[in-house]
C-alpha cells in the first residue's frame, strides 16, 4: 500500500536549530537542516557521535520543539499545537522504539504494549485485544504475561516495536533500536521493521552506527556537526 | 486518559512499594487517630459534666459569700441562718431555699467506720435538688427546729457501714455523737469530683452544734422555670447587699456554670485538636517527601508515559491520585483505629469519650486535602518533567 500523491509528507523540517545553554556556552546540536520524509518512505540516519541525530529524532517525534526553523508533522506546523496537542500527535501518529527498550519493569509484556491505547481512552477489552494482536505481530504471542525482566534483550525490543505498533501510528522513529543487541536479535528487529515498512506503508526512520542496518533502508541521511551532510537514495 | 485508569495506576504503583506505602501512610494514621480520639475524649468530658451538672436538678441558683472568679480575693463576708430566712422572704416561697454546712468527718457503726462529707441542711432538699430516695425519709422540719440528731445516708455510705442490713431506724456515730437513720438515698454519682454517695445529710442546725460553727457555706435557690432564673438571682444578691452593706455575695445558675465549664472544656478540645492537627501536617509532609522521590525514582517512566501520548494533565493526575490515596487510605484507617480506641478509652478506663459524627467526617476530609495540598508539588514537578531529558535519566 503507498500513500496516495495527495497525501502531506510525514515531516517537512526548514532550516531546523536546535542549541542547548550548556554552563553558559551555547552548544548548537542542529545548526539549520532542511529535510523532507514523505509519508511510507524507510529513511536511516547515520554520523558520528554527538553529530545531532538524537536531537533531530527528538524534534521530529515532538518531544521537543526546534529553538528556531519550521518542522510540519503530517502537515500540521508543531509550533501552533499546545503541550496537550504535541502529547495528542505523539500518541496518534508516531510509534518511538528506543535502544534501550524502555518498557516499564513491573508491568506484563501486554500492559506494555496497551500502555499507548491508555492515552488516547480506549477501554480495557479493546487495549487487550489490540495488544495481543500487536505482540503476535512481532512474533511474541506466547509472551503475554511475561514481565521484561524475564525476557531476552531481544524479545523485549520487540515489545517494545510492538507498543510503537499498536496505535497504527503513521511513522515510527527508532534511535538506534539495535544498538543494544547481538546480529542475530538485531537483523530479527529490522526484519520486523523493514516488514512494517513494505506491508504497512508506515514510515520508518532509524538512526543507526552499523553500515549494514543503514543498508535495509531506502535513503540515507548523513548528519555531521549539526547538518545534513549527503541524503542519498 | 480516564479517570478509571488513573485510580488503577495509582494503587497499582502503592502496591508495588507496599512498605514504604505502609510507612509513610503511619504519619497520616496517627494524625488523625490522635484527632479522633482527643476529640473524643473532649466531647465526652463536656458531655459528663454537662450531665452532672444537669444532674442536679433544674433551674438551680447557688448563692455563697464573696466574689467568684479568678484572682478574686479571700472573701471576709460570712454567711449564716438570718441570713437564709433574708433570702426566704425575698424569694417569697421558703420552700424553694435550702443551705448547706459541710465537713469531713469520720462515721462509725460498731467495728464499721468511713470518712464521709457531713452536709448540715434542711428539709428543702428534695424541692431543689433531684435526690430521690432509696428507703424511709427526708429530713423534716421538725428536725432542724430540735436539732435532732437524725441523718439520711448516701447510698455508699450506708453499704459501707451497715452492708446488707436496712439502716433504718439503726445508729452511727459522728464524732463521738450519736445519729439515728432515718433515710438512705439512691445512688447519684459523683458532680464535679464530688462523691455525693458519700454525703450523710443531718439537719443544719444540729450539724452547726457538732461543728461548731455558726456559719453557712451556701444557700441554694430552685427557680420555677428558666425564666425567673436571672431576675431571682439579682433579687437575692440584692437583698444580700443591702443586709450587709459593702459586702459581695454571688449567685451562681447552672447555665453560666455549663456556659464557663463548657467554654474552658472547648478551649482544651481546641487545643488538643490543634496539636494532633500539627502531627496530621507532620504526616502530609512526609507524604510529600516520599511523592518526591517517587517522582524522581521513576522520572524514566514519567518521560516513556508523555513519549507515548501522556499530556501534563495526565501525569499529574496520576500522581495526585496517589498522593490523595495514600492520606485517605490512612485517613481510613486512623478513623477506624480511633474510634476503636475511644470506644476502647470509654469502656476500660473512668476517662469518658464520645465519637461524634462531625470530628470523622472532618478527619476524613483533612487527610484527602492534605493529600491534595501535599501532592501537588510533587505531582507538577513531575508533569514538567522534559520527556527528552526523562528519558535520558539513570
Ligand atoms: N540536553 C543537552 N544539553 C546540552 N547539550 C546537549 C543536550 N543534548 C544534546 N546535547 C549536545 O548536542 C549535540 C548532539 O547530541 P545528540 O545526542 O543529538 O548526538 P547524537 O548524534 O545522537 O550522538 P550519539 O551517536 O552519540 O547518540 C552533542 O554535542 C551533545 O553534547
Ligand atoms: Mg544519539
């Protein structure tokens, strides 16, 4: 399924900043990025360390908002949403994997994954349900009950794309969602996620350090010291 | 987010830390058991002395020589049988007067002796006070007027010394004097720390004889009806003044009695509330306190909820809730083991308590306010946590 021509980009960024008061130094992590992700793409985002990719995911997952510069989201302008419009955007249109998997310790894979669904007032029945069927999705549904602890790093980062999944949420943003684990959990992650992008149609962007995770995707972008650097196809 | 779902997060993370749950709700339990039960035992004070002093009879005016009040000087002004019979004129009705002489003294009948209040009086009593009796008679007219030497008992003291045998018509002895009983009265317990079962009431004048004495300590005034209380009163002190130029006499009625014990009684209950109130603050302190490390301990969680789609709104919700859970969960529970306890206090030791409606439900309400007043410092830090730096935190 591709998303008809009409259809706004997922994100449309104009010369983006974003510098953080640092003991009174001005750090700049985004000096000025224009960039467009049009809707259905699998985009990854690869550079050295510290050269502003975190903080253009978190721009683009408006968990923050730019210091200068327009970023639209589905075409809605992030500047003109109150703090409850952002909170309502985040839980509607895009899903968050992160390295470090972020799943609520005490709390069973399914309570996980329904955690979205708590946000957006969909009754307990319909959480489950949906749930369930997310973790089938990602190839857990013999792991309902299990609490994180009890799961490998693997498994757990699948819950975690599993409650990225279960709103149907138009992109999803992973900042390195195999940096915590081994070949083979890492290539069954991108299996997953490269499966979304291809059935689904949702938007994928990942930020990754290894070549070959970068490789599964359709464009990459380089970022260094703050700027988009190469975008290529 | 529902508000369903908020209530459920929030016993779902004080089930998780069910001890330090446990502990910190301790400070609000003994805030507002230490409210319920002082409140208790203030109300059940005022209620028993309201009662004794009800107890008495209606309508009754107590006239002693001097002036009453704090700081008053000794009194010089003396009080005596003339002056009685002044009273008695300007009452008009001479039965509604009585007068008391009163002394400790020891009783004795054969090997039996008890230390009893002898109180000279009259045969007016029973006009007056509400002294019923339990065998033979009052004292009578004729009594005083002979001096005889006749008592009527008060209910311990005639099981004290003549046990299960009838008192009546038998003798005791008071300072070497022999008495004949002619009444034993009912049981009425004690007014003001006054045992009056322990009185043995002889006539006035044959008490004065024995004590040697030509004193009175007081005259007693039944009114008809609560109306004639105050004007009777000024009657009386008046004639009084006019008797014995210079001098002050006082009359005092049972409602300015029950007006100043009951003042004094709620000033104590006020500030006895006050200080448990301050452990109740106490405890609300340490609610927030543990909210505060809550929140910190769990920043990564605050950051992941607003990540998924969690406005402020409902952050703050969420810890709110459990902030109010947890001083009401105490709050319950201090109301239980409070009202336990008075009832406890009540029936186990000679301190009375009474649990009125009013001092729970406001127990109740203050621990959910100190909930709401000491969670939402915690609950706002927390839903202005930056989710990118929530994430970040260790
Ligand atoms: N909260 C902050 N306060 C101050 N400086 C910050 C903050 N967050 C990021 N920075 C700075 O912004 C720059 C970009 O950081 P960012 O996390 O985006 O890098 P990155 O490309 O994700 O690096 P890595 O590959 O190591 O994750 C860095 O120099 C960093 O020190
Ligand atoms: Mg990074």
């Amino acid at each position: 399924m591709t998303a008809p021509a009409t259809a706004p980009p997922a994100f449309e960024g104009e010369n983006l900043r974003r510098s953080y008061q640092a003991d009174g130094v001005a750090v700049e992590a985004l000096r000025g990025v224009d960039l467009c992700i049009e809707s259905g793409e699998f985009v990854a985002i690869i550079g050295p360390s510290g050269s502003g990719k975190s903080t253009l995911m978190h721009l683009l997952g408006c968990l923050d908002r730019p210091t200068s510069g327009t970023l639209r989201v589905g075409g809605v302008d992030v500047a003109t949403l109150s703090e409850a419009g952002l909170a309502e955007l985040r839980n509607e249109t895009i899903g968050f994997v992160f390295q470090s998997f972020h799943l609520l310790p005490r709390t069973s894979a399914l309570d996980n994954v329904a955690l979205p669904l708590v946000y957006r007032g969909v009754g307990a029945a319909e959480r489950r349900t949906r749930a369930r069927a997310a973790l089938t999705a990602v190839g857990l549904g013999h792991r309902l009950t299990h609490r994180p602890a009890q799961m490998s790093g693997g498994e757990q980062q699948r819950v975690a794309i599993a409650r990225a999944l279960v709103g149907d949420p138009k992109v999803v943003l992973a900042d390195e969602p195999t940096g915590n684990l081994d070949t083979r959990n890492g290539a069954e992650v991108m299996d997953i996620l490269a499966g979304l992008n291809a059935d689904q149609g949702v938007a994928v962007v990942l930020v990754t350090h290894e070549p070959e995770v970068a490789a599964r995707a359709s464009r990459r972008i380089h970022v260094r010291d703050g700027r988009i650097e190469q975008d290529a196809r | 987010m529902r508000a369903r779902e908020a209530f459920l997060m929030a016993t779902e993370a004080l089930r998780v830390n069910r001890l330090r749950s446990a502990l910190t709700m301790f400070g609000v339990i003994v805030g507002v058991l230490a409210v319920v039960v002082l409140v208790a035992i203030g109300t059940g004070a005022k209620d028993a002395v309201e009662s004794e002093i009800a107890g008495l009879g209606s309508n009754i005016i107590l006239v002693v020589p001097g002036q009453i009040g704090v700081g008053a000087l000794p009194t010089q002004s003396r009080l005596g049988l003339a002056d009685a019979a002044h009273v008695r004129r300007a009452v008009g009705d001479p039965s509604r007067v009585t007068v008391s002489v009163a002394s400790g003294e020891t009783m004795r009948v054969g090997r039996n002796e008890a230390f009893v209040t002898i109180t000279g009086t009259d045969e007016n009593i029973p006009n007056i006070f509400d002294r019923p009796l339990a065998k033979g008679r009052h004292l009578s007219e004729t009594d005083v007027d002979t001096r005889r030497r006749v008592a009527v008992l008060g209910s311990e003291v005639a099981s004290r010394l003549f046990g299960d045998i009838d008192p009546i018509g038998r003798q005791a002895t008071i300072s070497g004097a022999r008495f004949r009983v002619v009444g034993v009265y009912e049981t009425v317990g004690a007014t003001f720390g006054v045992a009056r079962d322990q009185e043995v009431h002889i006539p006035v004048t044959t008490a004065q004889r024995l004590l040697g004495l030509s004193r009175i300590n007081g005259i007693a005034i039944g009114a008809t009806g609560p109306d004639e209380i105050e004007p009777l009163r000024r009657r009386v002190v008046a004639a009084l003044e006019e008797r014995h130029p210079g001098e002050r006499f006082s009359a005092v009625t049972q409602t300015q009695l029950l007006g100043t014990i009951g003042s004094v009684l709620g000033m104590l209950t006020g500030v006895l509330t006050a200080i448990a109130g301050i452990s109740l603050l106490v405890g609300g302190v340490g609610v927030s306190n543990i909210m505060l490390v809550s929140v910190r301990e769990r920043t990564r969680e605050i950051g992941l909820r607003k990540a998924l789609g969690a406005r402020q709104r409902d952050v703050l919700t969420q810890f709110l809730i459990e902030a109010v859970l947890l001083t009401t969960i105490g709050g319950v529970l201090g109301i239980l083991v409070g009202v336990g306890g008075s009832l406890l206090i009540d029936a186990v030791t000679p301190v009375p308590a009474t649990i009125t409606l009013w001092s729970v439900l406001l127990a109740f309400g203050v621990s959910v306010a100190v909930g709401v007043f000491f969670g939402v410092a915690p609950a706002r830090r927390a839903a202005r946590l930056d989710p990118v730096a929530a994430l970040r935190a260790e």
